[in-house]
C-alpha cells in the first residue's frame, strides 16, 4: 500500500451553491476531484467511488468539517449546524492522508 496526501480547497462557491446532505456535490466531493481524485467522495469519510471502501474515516479530518459546518450555519442563517456556531463562508484548504 501506498501512502496517499492531498491538499483540499474548499471554496467558498461551493459552500453558496451546493448542499451539504447530497455527497455527489458537496464541498469535499469537489475538493477532491480539485485534487485530482474524481473517483472518490466524502460521506462520512472518504470512500472509493467504484469499490465503496473507507480510505478515511471523519475522526481523521473532523475540524475542517466542524468549520464547513460553520459555514454552513451562516448560508442557512442558523445559530448552529451540526453543533456548529455560524462562521464566515470563505476558501480554505487543508491536507488529508490515506493508504491505498
């Protein structure tokens, strides 16, 4: 097995423009074939598209959600979103690694 690393940009658009609850475009999914990996997603962790194997499970990449969800209280004008206080929508990145 080999040691795979990714830099994820999370961009604001996506966060305006997509739903969270839908993995085919949320904000990681696309992140992710920004990255040059169409053939994986985020739901839950990071899955294989074609074998449906865990690559990563969320304990492994929880605070970049925690501020997604943020961001996803402030679109949806909520006082929290899974247990998220709303946060400024905005880019960032961050760096996950799996084996494969």
């Amino acid at each position: 097995m080999a040691l795979t690393k990714l830099t994820l940009q999370i961009l604001a658009k996506d966060i305006l423009e997509n739903d969270y609850t839908d993995f085919q475009y949320c904000p990681i999914t696309r992140a992710l074939a920004r990255a040059g990996r169409p053939d994986l997603h985020e739901c839950n962790g990071i899955y294989h598209n074609k074998s449906g194997k865990m690559l990563l499970g969320r304990e492994k990449f929880q605070p970049p959600k925690d501020k997604l969800f943020g961001m996803y209280a402030t679109k949806l004008n909520r006082l929290n979103y899974c247990g998220q206080s709303p946060i400024p929508i905005e880019d960032f990145e961050f760096e996950i690694e799996f084996e494969e």
